[in-house]
C-alpha cells in the first residue's frame, strides 16, 4: 500500500550529482506515486536546467562552492553556509519533509545541516571514490552514508555507517544491453554497421583539453575512412568547435555537439569512448561495459577521478590517460591502436561484466530508496518495481 512521503534532495553543480539524484527521485515515485519529491540547488548550476526539465520542482539557496579560487571570500563559507542551512530548514518545513538526502556537490552540506536543525533524518550518497568536501562535512552530521564505491568509506568520519549500495542510474542506463541495442542505435545515429565510432565526452559541463585533442585528431583522421568521431563539447565550446572542423575539413569524419540527450543511444552505438573520470561517467561505463580512455581531472579534491578510474582500469576495462599528456598526437596512438584492435575491445567490454564491476549499478537507485523508505520508518514490504 502506498504512503505519503516528502522528500528533499540536495544535489548541484554537475550532472555527477543531478543525474543520480534525479534516479533516486524516480525510483522513489516508482515505491511510492503520490510521494512529494523536490530538489535543493543554488542558481548556477546544471540543476536549473536539468531538473525542472525531469518534472521536479527546485528550491534555490544561496550557498558557494568551496573553491580554493575563491581567494579571501573563501573565509565567507562558513556565514553562507549557515544562511543557506536555514534556507533549507525553511524548505524542508514547508514541503513536509520526512528526510533530506544529500548527493554531493555544494548544495548538499546545507540541505543536511538543515535536517539536523530541523530534527529530520537524513542520507548522504557519496558518489565518490574519494569524498567530495561538501559530504566529507555533512558525514559528521549524519551517520547514515551510501557509498557508491566501497573505497569511498576510507576517508569518512568513524561515527559513520556506510554502506555499499551503488550509483544510481537512470532508467534507460540501468537497463541498457549495449550488445543487444548496438545496431538499432547505430541506425539512428547514422553510423554505417562497418564504421568505428569513438565517442569523446568531456562531461556535463565539457572539457577544453578532450576537445582540443579530439579536434586535432578529427584533423588527423580526416581522409580516413571506417571511423567517425562524436565530440561533446559542452555548450560554450560548440561554436568554436563547429567551426573549426569545417574549417579544416575535418566534419568529413567527426560531428560536434552541445550535449547527448539519449546518452544511453550513444553509448550502445560507440565502440570506445575518451572521457573524465567522474564518478557516474565511470559507473556508467563498467555497468554497460564500454571501453573507455579516461583523462582525469586533474584538479579534482583529493585526486578523486584518479581513484574512481581504477574501478574500470584495475580490471582491465579501461586505459589511463593523464591530462597533460593528452594530445591530439597522444590520443590517436592510444585511441587508435585500440579501435585497431576488436579483439582487444571485446575483452574490455566483457572485462567489467565478468568481474562484476557495474552489476551494483544497475539497482542502485532502488536500494537506495529503500534505505530512504526505512530511515523514514516507511519500509514498504512489495517488491521493487524494475526501472523503466
């Protein structure tokens, strides 16, 4: 039988804590319909884009992100901190909140000190190998952690109680068969059955070094045949980016875009994607068992993508590329010698699923509802609907 429930959910900045968030949401409705589902964000994120465009309602506080940039407005934090902490406790009261659930970046410490002001339960996700700052805070004022990655539990306080549950994913990833999907996604892409497709995403936002080098590779390649590139630039690059392949001669072989609205199409149709290594690129990647190159980030908190990264390059499932050495040069040598080689692709791609790498992934957006369910005292006793 169906409960009423109210939920927040703080989750900012990039689409590694929106999409899993907005996961959550939906598994949560799929537990229970009626249940009353809103997000905590700030204004300049992808979360005034992205979820009002999944149905849910934003709240907006006014929190900064903790950046060394910041210089000596970095000594505010703690005042916005606070402020925007009463913002939630405010949101949390009016929308009736049962819990909050904090899934990282900036906006989540505030919606989990407000739960503690309010005197609610609340749920960190930690999507990270490696802690982001904002739940390394929030985990000393709830105990209650869901890991993404078990190395993620090292650097957590002793008064928490972690638990490995996953990185929840979409519906359509969680369901994804790349094998089975692989011809009608090329179709609809438009990629000849014949054609290697090397997919370069720079993530949420793009990344000017992966677009740099995959620019000049396209430039490379572009008298070759049997090969195609899609390079995601983000959206300030993809004028430029546009441009320039057909200035070069180059959109011969390459297409840029702004963002991959079915990412999911995408990722059935590549035979190899060039990446960062955030954390639910990552988790994406060894659920599907897509080959991948990851570059990561160099400037990440505590080197975290390069600890994420070991989860697909410590099984074989993928290839380190540090940042500075990523090239135009540097990425056919690593790129090409792999789409080259089928045979070893093949073992990549079956790399992650023999070694059980994705296979958490795949449900974790329902076990992580039901741990919201049970810390609410609602556990619901029906099975977990599957995801669309």
């Amino acid at each position: 039988m169906d409960i009423s429930l109210s939920v927040v959910i703080g989750a900012g900045g990039t689409g590694g804590h929106i999409y899993p968030g907005l996961a959550l949401a939906d598994a949560l409705r799929r537990r229970v319909p009626d249940a009353v589902i809103s997000f905590v964000g700030t204004e300049r994120g992808l979360e005034t884009r992205l979820i009002p465009d999944a149905g849910y309602r934003l709240h907006t506080v006014d929190m900064i992100p903790y950046d060394r940039s910041l210089g000596v407005r970095r000594f505010t934090l703690p005042a916005a901190l606070l402020k925007s902490a009463g913002q939630c406790r405010t949101i949390l009261r009016d929308q009736r909140a049962h819990i909050a659930v904090g899934m990282g970046g900036y906006p989540s410490a505030p919606v989990i000190l407000g739960a503690r002001l309010a005197g609610l339960p609340s749920l960190i996700h930690e999507s990270n190998a490696v802690p982001g700052r904002a739940n390394a805070f929030a985990a000393r004022l709830s105990p209650h952690v869901a890991l993404a990655f078990e190395a993620g539990s090292t650097h957590l306080p002793a008064s928490c109680r972690p638990e490995l549950v996953g990185m929840p994913l979409s519906g359509p990833l969680a369901a994804l068969d790349r094998d089975a999907e692989r011809a009608d996604a090329r179709r609809a892409l438009g990629v000849p059955p014949h054609t290697r497709l090397l997919l370069v995403n720079g993530g949420s936002l793009g990344a000017a070094r992966l677009t740099e080098a995959a620019l000049g590779l396209a430039e490379r390649w572009r008298d070759r045949t049997g090969v195609r590139l899609l390079i995601k630039t983000g959206p300030a690059g993809l004028d430029a980016a546009r441009a320039r392949l057909t200035a070069t001669g180059a959109d011969r072989v390459a297409d840029a875009v702004a963002y991959l609205d079915r990412i999911d199409l995408t990722y059935a149709a590549a035979d190899l994607v060039v990446c960062r290594a955030g954390s639910a690129t990552v988790a994406e990647l060894a659920t599907i068992g897509l080959p991948a190159v990851l570059v990561p980030y160099p400037h990440a908190p505590g080197d975290h993508q390069t600890h994420n990264a070991r989860a697909l390059t410590g099984i074989g499932a993928g290839v380190l590329l540090r940042d500075e050495d990523t090239t135009a040069g540097s990425l056919e040598a690593v790129a090409g010698s792999l789409l080259d080689d089928p045979v070893r692709l093949h073992t990549m791609s079956r790399a992650a699923a023999t070694a059980g790498a994705g296979t958490h992934h795949r449900t974790a957006a329902d076990r992580l509802a039901a741990k919201v369910l049970h810390l609410t005292g609602n556990p619901l006793p029906t099975p977990l609907s599957a995801a669309p």
